[in-house]
C-alpha cells in the first residue's frame, strides 16, 4: 500500500473506488467523488501491478479520519483491506496524531472491531447505505 504520489497513482486509487462503491454498491458519483479529494492523502494498493485497494485520509480536530476505504470484490478476505488501514495508521502517527475514527457500513463492522475500532455512534445512512462511527487510539 502506498501513498498516491502522482495524478496515475491517484487515478488508480479512484478507479478502485469507483468500481467498489459506484459500480458495486449504486453510490451516486457525486456523493463518492466530493469536495475533499483535493485536501485528501490517497492512498492506493496494487495487486500483480493493478490496482486493487484504495483508501483517502483526511485530518480533522485532532484526528486522522479514514475514509473511502475499499478492496475490490474478487479480492477481498485476503488481507488487502487490513494493509491499506494500517498504512493509514502509520500516516497518521507519523503526522503527531493518536486517534483513528471512521464511518464503517455495518456490514464491516466485525472487520474494524478486529483492528481494534470501538463502535461510538447508533447507526445512520450515509448514501443509502447504513454505517456507524468507530474511533481507535493509536
């Protein structure tokens, strides 16, 4: 996993994106690609050099804020998912921060929880899809 350090790293991060949350789950494009790109850290993984996982980070009132974060379909269970979050983990101990929070779909919830995210929030829908918040100190 890596940071995305040119326009194709970051266009191979968005494609995995697009293909999770656009194309697989029916998110609107304009509710997943939003006005935070540009302030975000990209980060994008590759699997026999394609792209395969992707992840954007944000900081936000003392904490890093994962977002974004996706594995595609064929793909996933097979620790991609575990790798992108702990490189942003990594990013945001490295920038002085000690706190993770992010919006997981509650689907994921058991996955987070086994990284040592703690569920904050009652559930709430965020683009149709129902998620909750988690936090983890670092």
């Amino acid at each position: 996993m890596i940071i995305a350090k040119n326009e194709q790293q970051k266009k191979d991060a968005y494609a995995v994106r697009r293909a999770v949350f656009i194309e697989e789950q029916k998110v609107p494009e304009n509710l997943e690609m939003d006005e935070h790109e540009n302030q975000s850290i990209h980060f994008v993984g590759y699997v026999g050099g394609k792209p395969a996982a992707a992840g954007r980070l944000r900081f936000l009132d003392g904490y890093g804020k994962l977002e974004r974060i996706c594995v595609l379909k064929n793909l996933r269970g097979q620790h991609y998912g575990k790798d992108i979050i702990r490189a942003m983990e990594e990013t945001i101990r490295s920038r002085g921060f000690h706190k993770a929070k992010l919006n997981a779909q509650t689907h994921a919830i058991g996955f987070y929880q086994s990284l040592g995210y703690e569920v904050i929030s009652d559930e709430f829908m965020d683009a149709g899809i129902p998620h909750v918040t988690m936090v983890k100190e670092l």
